[in-house]
C-alpha cells in the first residue's frame, strides 16, 4: 500500500483547515422565533396578544377632544410567534421586488419611522410612485389603508406595492415562483403554518406573514403615554402648553387626530398644495367616486411624526413647524383657483390664527409621541442571500441627510 508523501499529507492538512474555517464562518441557518415580540403575550395556542395599560380604560366614560384615558380602538392581533418573524423576513427580503433590489423597508425604513424619507417613493429602476410611503406603525388597530383608503385590509394593501409597476414591480406568479423555489422558505412556511399544505407555498401564506409581522410593529410607550397614564413630569412646561393647544377648541387638532392611535381613520379634504407643476391629486374621489371627498385623504396617526418627514400625502411641508402653519393661514388658501369651487373642505379647517409661539409649543408636543422601543431588529440575512433590506431609502444613503440624532434601538426576535 503506497503512503502519501510529505507534500500530500501538508495538502491534506491545508484542505482540512480551510474546510475547519469555512464551517466556522458559515452562516447559522435561519430558525424563526418561538416567542412573541416585546408588549405581546404568548397564550396556550401558540398566539401573540397584545397588551397595553390602555386596556384599562373604557372609551365609554373617556371619550372627549384629546381625553387621556380613552381606551385604544379594536386591534387585530393573535398570529403566531412563527408567522410574525416569517412577516419579518419576508419584510426585509428583496426577493419580494421585481428586480430583486427592493424589500418593503425600502419605503417603510425602521430608521426613518417606517417611512422614507421621500415626498414620493421611488420604486425600481428608479420609478417615482404617485404618493409618500405611510408610516406602519400602530397598523394593527387601522381599518384602512392608503392614503385614499382603498384597502381594507392588510392583505389587500400589500398588492398595491408588490405589483404597481411603479414600486416594487413583481407579478403573482413571479413571487410564488421566487418562494416557492427557495428550500429556506419551502421549510420556514412549514413551521410558521404547521396545519396547512406543506408545498406549495401559497399568496395567502404570504400575505398573512407580512400581515403577521406590520400588526407587531406597536409604539405606545412615548412620554406622552407616560403623562396620560399618570406619570405628570414625563411632559415638560413646553410640551404640556402644546397639549393644551392641541387639545384645544381653537387649534381642534385632537377631533382629527384623536388620542390615543392621534387618528380618528376617516378621510379629511383640508386643501393641501400640490408642488409647482404637479397635477391636482383627487385623493379618495378617485377610488370612492365621491366628489365629496375631491382633494381627501385618509388623518395619519402622528405616532413618531418627529421622525417621518415630509409630511402630507405629497410631502408638501418639510417640517413640522410649516405643516401646523398650514392650517392656520387661512381655509383653502392652498387651493388651486379651479379647484375652490369644487372642493368641500372639512369643516374642521378654518382660522385658528395661532401665534408663532403656539406652532412652536404644537412641535414640541408632537415630539413628545416618538417611542421607537419596540422597534424590530433587520435580519442579519434573510432566505434568498440578498443583502436584508434591499436598496437603502435615499435618506439614509447620506450620513447627513437625516437630522434626528438619535438611531432606533432595535429589538433582537429570534435572531
């Protein structure tokens, strides 16, 4: 029997080595989480329901401009551990996108309040979407979606982004091929949906995951929760002012953005301006042929409105001081002259004259509502091998381009 020489046993040795440090290096494979994200409670069934001191309250006996202890609409909650980080991975997977650049961060960042940064999106190839993306937080307690409203679900909404040709560019059977051939997947769907057919993965699956995921994304732990719960330093001299003038029957920004989501989910025609050049937006006229709603758009919850600007449907004011000016100078002033006449504008909008020092306190008040401390963690990789999260929004492209100092704390789940 032949021996190997000196110089094959040093080759052997070399490849035994190499083969040691590539074992090491190797990514860990992905395994979903098996317990609920920070402010649920896992039950005996394996779901996630969420908890919140708002629980205690009964909006019965609570209700009022800006009442403090006024209990949280119905939420949707009760996915399981499993299918909420799937959501997660999905989220982050530029697989989901046509050219496989973009994932749903893209224009829902979890630095930048699950929003952009943009007055409009820009989809791939560098294609401008029609509006600015939404921020998602508090999601699990919306009844619509869009900034028209169209969607009424979750699931419904998810279409509109993953298909537009303008956003993310996919097709139904481009995404359930993309899926369906990744084994990571093929084995996470298993666990997240142990009750269900194995293969094929289905869209509903898919849906449902990132349903799964945007319902856990809860921010009600700010300062000013803090305060509405008793706790009376959490709001300093300045931000208590602004309280009173958001709460105010002068200001009435409370009977819109009503505590505690600081939305009341309805659709408001308030004369917002177009940029120069740009086509009057018709809003919810356009999907509800309600010409009652020309110019509408769904009230936004102002839960970490200090970290999403521009704000508007169209990104029209660049700061929170221009956006509170807006409403004060004046009903409809913005309006295009064709358009007076044909808009109804809600009957909230009207002269409130406040003072600059007014507009002042109303910023500081809503910096007050940023609570960022459940904010998930970016998967270290995610299923397809792209690079989790896709293609940064431009905002956070620029070291400076964004203003707040201070980054996300991010949640490990299941990492």
């Amino acid at each position: 029997m032949n021996q190997p020489s000196r110089g094959s046993w040093w080759l052997l040795a070399l490849n035994l080595l190499l083969g040691s440090a590539q074992a090491e290096t190797a990514p860990a494979p992905i395994e979903l989480a098996s317990t609920c994200p920070p402010g649920f409670e896992l039950s005996g069934d394996n779901s996630c329901a969420l908890h919140s001191l708002y629980d205690q309250y009964n909006s019965m006996y609570n209700q009022g401009v800006g009442g403090l202890k006024t209990a949280l609409p119905a939420r949707r909650d009760g996915f399981s551990p499993q299918q909420i980080d799937l959501g997660r991975q999905l989220f982050f997977d530029p697989l989901l996108s046509g050219d496989q650049t973009l994932s749903c961060a893209s224009c829902h960042h979890p630095k930048l309040g699950f929003a952009d940064g943009q007055a409009k999106s820009t989809g791939i190839q560098g294609r401008s979407a029609s509006r600015g993306a939404p921020s998602l937080w508090n999601m699990a307690f919306l009844t619509s979606f869009f900034w028209d409203a169209r969607a009424k679900s979750l699931e419904e909404q998810m279409t509109g982004p993953l298909y537009s040709p303008n956003e993310m560019g996919n097709t139904p059977a481009q995404l359930l091929g993309s899926i369906n051939a990744n084994s990571t997947y093929q084995r996470l769907f298993t666990a997240a949906y142990p009750g269900e057919p194995a293969q094929p993965i289905s869209l509903a699956q898919i849906y449902g995951a990132i349903a799964a995921f945007e319902t856990s994304l809860i921010s009600l732990n700010s300062r000013y929760d803090h305060y509405a719960h008793g706790y009376a330093e959490a709001l300093n001299a300045n931000e208590l002012e602004g309280m009173n003038v958001f709460r105010s029957f002068v200001a009435r920004c409370a009977e819109c953005h009503t505590p505690p989501l600081f939305t009341n989910q309805q659709i408001a025609v308030i004369g917002v301006p177009e940029a120069p050049g740009q086509p009057f937006d018709t809003g919810a006229e356009s999907q509800s042929h309600n010409p009652s709603w020309r110019g509408g758009f769904k009230v936004p919850s102002l839960r970490n409105i200090a970290l999403t600007a521009p704000y508007m449907h169209n990104g029209a004011f660049a700061n929170l001081r221009d956006a509170s000016e807006f409403y004060t100078k004046g009903r409809g002033h913005a309006l295009p002259e064709e358009e007076k006449a044909r808009v109804i504008l809600h009957w909230h909008i009207w002269e409130p004259k406040l003072a600059d020092l007014e507009l002042e306190r109303l910023v500081d008040f809503m910096q007050s509502l940023t609570d960022e401390s459940f904010t998930p963690a970016i998967p270290s990789q995610v299923p397809s091998g792209l690079t989790p999260g896709g293609r940064l929004p431009a905002a956070l492209q620029s070291s400076t381009a964004k203003a707040d100092p201070t980054p996300a704390r991010l949640v490990s789940q299941g990492e």
